[in-house]
C-alpha cells in the first residue's frame, strides 16, 4: 500500500463567523490524480491553501510528505500554481521560466530543456520572447502552468489551471498530467468543468464546504446510476438538500 503523499483528516477551517471547511478527509498518493469538484465558493481553494499551509487549520489536520503543514522545507517538493498567476510582465515568458527555474535549484542546462519541454506542452513557443504585459489572460494561465511544471516536481497542485484554456489545448495538457501521474507523482486539482473530472483517478466532489463524494469516477457514476460525472454532482446535491 503506497503512503498517501496528502492526507487531510477532518480538515475544518473557519473565517470568522463562517465555516467554509467541514469535516473534510481525503488522500492523495503517489502516481495518483485526485480532482476537486465543485461550483466557485464550495471550499475548493481554502482545501489548496490549507493543504499548503497558507492557511491554518482550525480543526483536524493536514499532512503532506508524511510532516504536518505548514512546513516550509516542504514547499521545495511542491509546485502549485494559484488562480492568480504570480508573473513578472515587464519580463517575457523566457525570462519568467529561467527565473523560476533558478529558484526551484536547477542549472542553466536544466533549465533550458525543461522550458523547451513545458512551452511546447502550453503552446506558447511562438510567444517564448514577448514580454507577459502583452499577454491575453489565457496566455497568462498557460505560462503559469509551464512554470508549475518546471522541475520535476513530486507533488503537483494546480487550481483552476484550464480556465480560458480553448479545448484542444485543454487536451494536451491533460495528456501531460496523466504523464506526470504515470511516472508516480502526485497531483491534486480543482476544476468546475466537470468533464475534467472523468480524467481523474480519484475526484472529490465538494459543496458548502463538505465532501459529498469521493471515489473514482468509474464507482460513483455507478453509485448513483448515471453515465456522467456532472451528473453524479447533480443527483449527490440533490440528496444533500
């Protein structure tokens, strides 16, 4: 049995008076994809943040690497990209790779391959030299993706990583993740496009803050009968009202 990579124990979190996390449990293990699913205030990125360390728990526990988090000396086994894409636009999408490459420790021949390797997976090579500040937001979430991608990393957290992405693209970049996942890392994902969700090996559906699911895709849409994913969310929100 493969020692789970994140393991969240009845993770609850609290802003003020309001409790956005309740009683959440779930694993991530190594050569696993665990999705998150759910509409836009279920909790989805306070599960990252709190996974992260960037927030606190208030009850019950987050682990990742077997240490309790936060913890700091961790974050260099980690890449995560945010929703809101941490880049320098008076740099261009080179320069940007190359800087965040130095940061992650990897060397000037290093850091040249892997960007050739990520700019291709987001289709961006025709862009590589142009400054970010002139950058649509799609091409802004694509370049964040490729510097999460940078380096190798074993464990993988990307939140809302397709959005603005068009669907072809959305396809290839997925085809990278499940290559990712096959070489045993690890990777955890939230999503709202629920067709995503097929694509996972464990997703967790999540609403007002709870995990109302959580299995592989196969199990559930056989659980409630029916033959999508968006379906099952649909079915398991009804029986939650």
């Amino acid at each position: 049995m493969k020692e789970a990579i994140i393991s969240l124990t009845h993770l609850m979190k609290k802003f003020s008076s309001q409790t956005v996390l309740k009683d959440v449990t779930l694993a991530v293990k190594p050569g696993e994809i665990v999705g998150l699913i759910g509409p836009s205030g279920a909790g989805k990125s306070t599960i990252i943040k709190t996974t992260l360390g960037m927030e606190v728990a208030d009850g019950g526990s987050a682990t990742v690497f077997g240490k309790t988090m936060p913890n700091r000396q961790l974050l260099s086994k980690i890449d995560y990209m945010a929703q809101t894409d941490a880049l320098y636009d008076s740099l261009t999408a080179k320069e940007n790779l190359a800087f965040y490459g130095r940061m992650k420790g990897l060397n000037k021949t290093e850091i040249q391959n892997e960007i050739e390797h990520v700019i291709r997976v987001v289709d961006l090579s025709q862009d590589l030299n142009k400054r970010v500040s002139g950058y649509s937001g799609g091409m802004m979430r694509r370049l964040s993706l490729a510097i999460a991608l940078l380096g190798n990393p074993k464990l993988l957290i990307l939140d809302e990583p397709t959005v603005g992405i068009d669907p072809a693209l959305r396809r290839q970049i997925w085809r990278e993740l499940a290559k990712i996942r096959n070489e045993g890392r690890a990777i955890l994902i939230t999503t709202h496009v629920m067709d995503e969700a097929e694509l996972v090996d464990n997703v967790a559906l999540i609403l007002d803050g709870k995990i109302m699911a959580f299995d592989t895709p196969k199990k559930l849409k056989q659980q409630y009968q029916v033959n999508t994913i968006e379906d099952v969310f649909l079915k398991a929100e009804g029986v939650e009202k």
